[in-house]
C-alpha cells in the first residue's frame, strides 16, 4: 500500500514538473522536489521498490535541470 503511494505521489511531482520546465520557471522545482521527497520518503518504508525508484529519479531529473538553471531561474 506504501508502495502505491510513493507511486502516486510520484506521478503528482511528475505533473507539477512538467511546467517548471519551461525557461525562467524552473524555481518552480524548489516546490517540486520537496513533494518527491516525501515520496521516495514513503517508498522507502515500503517493501517493494518501484516507488521509490521513481521518487529518486525524477529527484535527479529536478535537482540537475534546477542546476542547469543555477538554482534560481
């Protein structure tokens, strides 16, 4: 049940990531990766590791487009 969801949790971050993504918004992802957090936080008390995978790859994908970005923009 964990494991659904992180997965669900996931799929919301993925969601909410899309729009950061556009030029000059990728601050948005201060806000994101937070919730993808919790999300790997949840598939880590899980004993499956789907959820968790997914949480702490798109961490990866925000994390290094919000560096692209130097943090800010």
């Amino acid at each position: 049940m964990l494991n659904l969801l992180s997965i669900l949790i996931g799929a919301v971050a993925l969601v909410l990531g899309i729009v950061p993504f556009l030029p000059f918004l990728a601050w948005g992802y201060w806000f994101v990766i937070p919730i993808a957090v919790v999300g790997a936080a949840i598939g880590a008390l899980s004993s499956r590791n789907g959820g968790r995978n997914l949480n702490l790859v798109l961490i990866v994908i925000f994390g290094v487009r919000l560096a692209l970005g130097g943090g800010l923009i």
